[in-house]
C-alpha cells in the first residue's frame, strides 16, 4: 500500500513538473479526468 502511494506522488510530481503554467496544469488534470472516465465507461459497458 505504501508503495502505490509513493508511485502516486512520484508521478504526480512529474506530471506537474512539466507543466510551465496553471492553466497547463488545470489541462493535464483535466485530460487525466476525462481518460479515467472513459475507462469507467468501457467498465460499465462490459456488465
């Protein structure tokens, strides 16, 4: 467990390293939101 949180923030890190601004930022969370929502949605459709 305390492995997949240091691999969290590691890689939250980075992500937020490449970003030169907020709004870049606010991007990346963003596309990262909505690729977890269609993921879901692929999910749900199998059932």
């Amino acid at each position: 467990m305390r492995l997949s949180y240091s691999l969290a923030l590691f890689f939250s890190v980075i992500a937020l390293a490449g970003c030169e601004t907020v709004q870049g930022a606010g991007q990346d969370i963003s596309n990262a939101g909505d690729a977890i929502t269609e993921e879901s949605r692929e999910v749900q459709s199998e059932f």
